[in-house]
C-alpha cells in the first residue's frame, strides 16, 4: 500500500501547520522552564522563522511562471524588498530582548523552527518510503 508522506507542492503549506503545533509546545516549554521573556523570545523566533518560509514560498509563487521570460527579474525585486525587511526584523527582536540571554536563547533556537520542521518531516518521508518498500 503506497503511502501518502511526500514531498510536494503542498509541503511548505504542511511545513507551517506543523510549526504552528510545535510552536505551542515549545513556548509553553519555554514560559516553564525559564520564564515568560523565554517564552517571548521563542515566539518572535518562530514567527519570524515560519515567516520567512512562507515568504519565500510566496514570493516563488508569484514570480515563477512557466514561459516568463522576466521571471528573474521579478524574483530579483522581490528578494531586494524581502532582504532589508528581514533585517528590520530580526534587529528589532534583538532589540526587544532588552539583553536578556533567556529570550536571546530561546529566540535562536525559535528561529531554526521551520528548518527543523523541514528535516524532521523529510527524515519521516524516507522512513515511510522504506517502510513500504519491505
């Protein structure tokens, strides 16, 4: 029986759902363990993390097309708008930490959420896919 695990044109969209869900956990983790600063550093990471991937995933959408010839020059204006606006972000988080290492930690680690959401729901496709190779 083939399974339904795969890598397709809606796994950006599964991506952000399933960091949603790890999101909850983690800042509920967070706020216990070191406080709600920690908490607050998880959450701004993770949004600006599951953000930029929606972003991007947006931004290819829209300015890839099959046959447009200027398809490079779209993405080349969007990713010269998406650049500075990541840096105003991500110094305004900084910013807002307010030199405390609790959030700073926890803003790290928050924004390596999507991209731990991607290895970890690829390393499961290829579980599966072995799974039902036997």
């Amino acid at each position: 029986m083939p399974s339904a695990a795969k890598i397709d044109e809606g796994f950006v969209a599964r991506v952000c759902r399933t960091s949603v869900v790890v999101w909850a956990f983690g800042a509920l983790v967070a706020w216990c363990v070191a406080g709600p600063y920690a908490a607050l550093g998880w959450t701004v990471g993770s949004g600006i993390s599951v953000g930029v991937l929606a972003a991007i995933d947006w931004m290819v959408r829209r300015t890839m097309r099959p046959g447009d010839t200027r398809a490079g020059k779209k993405l080349m204006k969007a990713a010269a708008l998406h650049w500075p606006i990541i840096l105003v972000l991500l110094a305004g988080a900084v910013w807002l930490s307010g030199r405390r290492v609790a959030y700073v930690i926890a803003f790290v680690a928050g924004l390596g959420l999507a991209q731990a959401v991607i290895v970890l729901k690829a390393v499961g496709v290829l579980i599966v896919e072995r799974i039902d190779k036997t």
